[in-house]
C-alpha cells in the first residue's frame, strides 16, 4: 500500500533512528554481556575517521576534524528493522 515514491527526508529519518537504535543495543550489550565470542561479534565495530581538514578562504580560515563514524554489526540491523517497521506503517 504504497502511497508513490519516498521522499530523502524519510530515508535520513529511518538511517537516524535506526542508527541510534543499534548504536543503543550495541552500548548495551558491550556492558551487560560477559566476556564471550557473542559479545565480540556483536560488538565488534568499523571506526571510519576523516581529518583534520583546514580550510582558508583569506576572510575566514577553519579547520574542521577529525570527524569518525562507529558503525556496529547491531547498528546495521537497528536500520534493517527501522526500515521495516517504517514501510509497514507508511
């Protein structure tokens, strides 16, 4: 029951909020789970960092960085089922 074709700030909504799902469930489980293989894999994460980048245009000079992402196996699947339960409600 499609209503036509999604506009991006949907997508930007459910990669927010699915990311800040899994990024909740993966703090969880890195503190509640004892030392284990599980705790490894579904804590283990990809640390992607870009910076410092200097930028100066003679009026204004920035420099911005470093800036890095976490992404977590748990934030992964925090998106696949955002993205689900926002196309069955939508």
């Amino acid at each position: 029951m499609s209503i036509g074709p999604r506009k991006p700030v949907f997508y930007m909504g459910v990669l927010g909020i699915g990311f800040a799902v899994g990024g909740f469930l993966s703090a969880l489980l890195e503190r509640f789970l004892p030392q284990s293989s599980a705790k490894t894999f579904f804590t283990w994460t990809v640390a992607p960092s870009v910076g410092p980048v200097h930028l100066d245009l003679l009026v204004v000079n920035m420099t911005l960085g470093p800036i890095g992402v976490r992404v977590s196996l748990l934030a992964i699947i925090g998106v696949l089922l955002a993205y689900l339960v926002a196309r069955s409600l939508f």
